[in-house]
C-alpha cells in the first residue's frame, strides 16, 4: 500500500514538473516573441540600420551628435528609432505636451523604475502618481526656504575653502596633470552628502582618499544605469535571482549604501534632528519610515551629483577654449566686488553678475548634463507635432539637440557666445521649452537655484586664483555612456597659480 501511494505521488510530482516548465518554456517563448514583434528587430529603415550597424560612428563621435543630425534634419523635430521602440524629439511643442500639457500620461514608467528601484527605492526620483506628488510637495516645502540655500552655500563655500582650493594649490606650476572631472565629482559627492545626510566623505582631502560610501554609491550607480543596455530585462533579472556577476556586485554596493543611510538614522534619532539643518534631519521630522528616508535621501544624492560634476567640467573645457569669456567674467567680478577684501563673492553679488550668468547657461546649452530624458505613454496619443505614439511607447525628448537647433538659436549656434543671453547688460531667461536643461514641465528639477549657485561659486574661486590649461591637443568631448553626460577619459588639465 505505501509503495503504491508513493509511486502515485512520485507520478504526480513528475507530471506536476512537466506541466510547470512545459508552461514555463511556452511562455517565456511567447514573450520573447512578442518582445521581437513589438521592438521591430527587422527594421531596415536607414536611421534603425545606422543604429543597429552602428555605421554613424564613422561620421560622428557621440551618439547625440548623430541624434542631433537627424533631428535637425526632421520637418517635425521628432525622428523614430524603431528597433528601440523610441520616439525621439527636440520639437519644443512635444516637450511642453508630454511634460506638462499631458504630463499624467507620460511617466516614468515601470521600466524606468524597476532598473533603478533596488538602488533608489521609493525615492521621489523614481516614482510616479500619489506617492511622487507627496514627496514633492514636500520636498518643495524643505528646499523652498531661504535658510537652506543659505545652508547649502555655507556648504559648498567651505569646500572650495579647505579643499578645492589648497587640491589646486598643491598641483599648481608642476607637470602633474590633473583630472578635472574628477575633481568636480569628488567636490560635488562631499556637497550632496553633506547637505542630504549631514556626512562629510572627504572625497576631495588632498591625498584624494577613496571613500567606501562614495565607491559603493558609484558601483551602484554604474551598475544600475548598464542594466538598461540589456537587450533584454530579462536578462538582468536572471542575473539578479541567481545572483551573478554585475548583479552580484550591485547588491553588495546596495547593501553598503544601506548600512551607511540606516547609521545615520539612527545617530540622529539618539542625538535628535531638530536642531539640523541638513535635508535628512528635516525629512525625519514628518516621516518615520527608516527605508523610506533612505529612498528620499540616496535619490537626491544620485540627482545632485553627477549633473552638477558634469555642468562644471563642460565649462571649463570651454573656458580652456574661449580666454576671452574668462576675462569677461574676471571683469565682472572685479566690477562687483569693487574694493571689498572678502576672498568670496557673496550670495547677493553673485545675484548682480549677469555676464557670468549668462555664460554658465550658455555652457549647459551646448552641454547640458542630462542630455536625453525618456517617459513612457500610458495610453495612445497625438504629439503636438501630429506625430502618433503607441501606448507603451518610450518617448525621449532631447536637450542636447535642442541647445543645437540651428531654427532656434542661428547659425553660429554651435559657437559659445554668453552674449546671446543678454540685452542691455542684463540676461534674459530664453523660452524654457526651447531649453529644458533642468527639465520644463511639472517635474522641473528641485536642485536648479543650488546647483547654480554651486557651479558659480566654483568657477569664480578657481578663475580668480588659478589659469586652467588643456595640455596637448584639444579633442572635442567624446562621452561615455549613462545617465549623465560624463567626458570619456575625463578632463586632464594643468593648473598655474596666477600673478598675484
Ligand atoms: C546642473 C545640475 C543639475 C541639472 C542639469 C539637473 C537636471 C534635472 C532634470 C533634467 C530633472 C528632471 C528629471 C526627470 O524628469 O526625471 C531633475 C530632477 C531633479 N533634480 Fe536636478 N539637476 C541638477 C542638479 C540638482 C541638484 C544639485 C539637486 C539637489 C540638491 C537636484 C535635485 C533634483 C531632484 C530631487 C529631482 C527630482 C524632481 C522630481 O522628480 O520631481 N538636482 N534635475
């Protein structure tokens, strides 16, 4: 009788298996299948076989520069790629309509926040509907008030002070080449963490040391944005069950993350938050939720770091190029300051020095740190450039090309001229649709009036004391992959102390 019993139970497990993986086998073949009909993996449309044989390398040295071509060449400023499944546009109207216009349609979509969710969590970066509309509203409230830019000002002022500053110093007049953009990756890790967390990671300490929070935070960052180049996600999520590989490492990266946010929530809870100032302590105050807070935080240290790193290293790469903007903003800064013995321009006199203003956004437009953002379409809709979108699909708009629209800006607008953003002296904002370097819709970025702030203080402490020189050729910037625009191979640079 027991053998009997086990030999039906041993059947119907055997049948139960081969009924689970036929089903299995089955319906990952269906995806997969789907996946081929709906991405158009056929495609021999010119722009999809430049793309999938990547022949517009031979003429262009970054993927945006190609993308820029062909949207300038684009009656409607808005291009297909079809085996991506991607809209592309740097139509001003478009960017209005899915920004702001019919902004609920077009979030960020699943598949945006499953690639960074274990990094970010629920983090106002990475979420949509009720739960992002309540961060920002409170995330407004904190950053709005004018003790917090004063904060961060004390901040970064501090940082150039004991860091940067002395860094340069220490390098200057020899041969040692320096990479700039490392630098400013370092100086704006240590503003954010201690303006988020209250931490300071001394990123930037003379000897350079390497923090164990900021290599885990970068490793993280790394590898959540390349599983977005998978061709499949199906791929990263076999890696992450069977933990592989990259996704072995994120996880490992992660787990640091956590174990630092999880301190320092616990040192404010026992020394108590209401006395500090910086964004966690004021977070704490009306939410409980210790994961929670971690998301908030470690999404605003990935918004305002990498972004404001990259704003400054374009713009001293195109200082090297144009002496003569460098002058000009000494100029004002002479002109401001008059007689004053401060080392630092205040808050109030950087607020008066329009020229220098003006040559910091015509930096971003040339080069904005995020230099493509995609949504994804709930629901089918008609561009206002009457381009139709399939619901599902990826639209991206462009302000990299849209910085480069011959249409919008004249024919010398490859060329960097502060000067067009001026009349009278004065600057005079352009239409922000042209122009979302910190994006124009109801997700505007919440870090705008510090990140300014920070990139100005910067530029003025360094131009001030030391000439910044390329060594060798200069190349046009060629960048690296992700999510923020970042020089491949850096920006190596030599440092003089000017005459005194
Ligand atoms: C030059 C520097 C910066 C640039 C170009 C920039 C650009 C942007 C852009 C394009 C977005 C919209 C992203 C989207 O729609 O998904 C954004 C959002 C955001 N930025 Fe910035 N950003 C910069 C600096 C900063 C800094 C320093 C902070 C923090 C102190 C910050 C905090 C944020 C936050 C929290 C969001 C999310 C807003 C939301 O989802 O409602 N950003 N930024």
């Amino acid at each position: 009788m027991d053998s009997e019993l086990s030999l039906w139970f041993y059947s119907m497990t055997s049948a139960f298996f081969f009924v689970f993986f036929t089903f299995t086998l089955l319906f990952s073949l269906f995806s997969l299948l789907v996946f081929v009909l709906r991405s158009k993996l056929w495609c021999k449309c010119e722009i999809c076989e430049a793309y999938l044989t990547s022949s517009w390398a031979k003429e262009f040295d970054n993927l945006c520069d190609w993308y820029t071509h062909l949207l300038k060449r684009s009656a409607t400023g808005t291009i297909h790629i079809h085996v991506l499944g991607n809209i592309i546009t740097a139509n001003p109207g478009n960017v209005e309509h899915m920004l702001k216009t019919r902004f609920e349609i077009y979030p960020k979509g699943k598949t945006f926040s499953t690639l960074l969710g274990d990094l970010l969590g629920r983090g106002i970066f990475n979420v949509d509907g009720d739960s992002w509309k309540f961060q920002r509203k409170m995330a407004s409230l904190e950053l709005g008030g004018v003790s917090v830019r004063a904060h961060a000002f004390d901040i970064v002022q501090s940082e150039i002070q004991s860091r940067l500053l002395p860094l340069l110093s220490s390098v200057s007049g020899k041969e040692q080449v320096l990479d700039l953009q490392d630098v400013f990756r370092r100086f704006s890790f240590d503003n954010i963490c201690k303006f988020s967390f209250g931490l300071d990671p001394g990123c930037l300490e003379l000897s350079l040391p390497v923090s164990e929070f900021a290599e885990a935070f970068d490793l993280a960052s790394k590898f959540s944005a390349q599983r977005g180049l998978a061709c499949s996600s199906l791929i990263w999520k076999v890696k992450r069950l069977l933990n592989l590989g990259t996704e072995k490492q994120l996880k490992e990266a992660i787990k640091i993350l956590d174990e630092f946010a999880q301190q320092m929530i616990n040192q404010r809870r026992q020394n108590g938050f209401s006395e500090r100032n910086d964004l966690l302590s004021r977070f704490m105050g009306t939410i409980n939720e210790d994961k929670y807070l971690r998301d908030i935080v470690v999404s605003f240290l990935l918004a305002g770091r990498d972004t404001v790193a990259s704003g400054l290293t374009s713009f001293f790469w195109l200082l090297t190029q144009h002496p003569e903007v460098e002058s000009a903003i000494l100029d004002e800064l002479e002109r401001v300051m008059g007689s004053s013995d401060e080392q630092f321009a205040s808050f109030n006199q950087m607020r008066e020095m329009n020229y220098l203003h003006a040559a910091l956004y015509e930096s971003l437009r040339l080069f904005p740190p995020v230099q493509f953002d995609s949504k994804f379409a709930e629901e089918d809709d008609i561009l206002v450039d009457g381009t139709f979108v399939s619901k599902g699909t990826r639209v991206t708009y462009h302000p990299y090309a849209m910085g480069r629209m011959e249409q919008v800006w004249g024919s010398d607008c490859l060329q960097f001229k502060p000067h067009r953003w001026l009349k009278n002296g004065r600057y005079m904002p352009h239409d922000s649709y042209k122009f979302p370097v910190f994006q124009a819709g109801k997700r505007v970025c919440l870090g705008k009036e510090i990140a300014v702030m920070e990139m100005k203080c910067v530029v003025l402490a360094v131009i001030k004391r030391f000439k910044i020189l390329v060594p060798g050729l200069t190349q046009p910037p060629r960048f690296a992959p992700g999510l923020t625009a970042t020089l491949r191979g850096g920006l190596p640079v030599l440092v003089q102390e000017r005459e005194a």
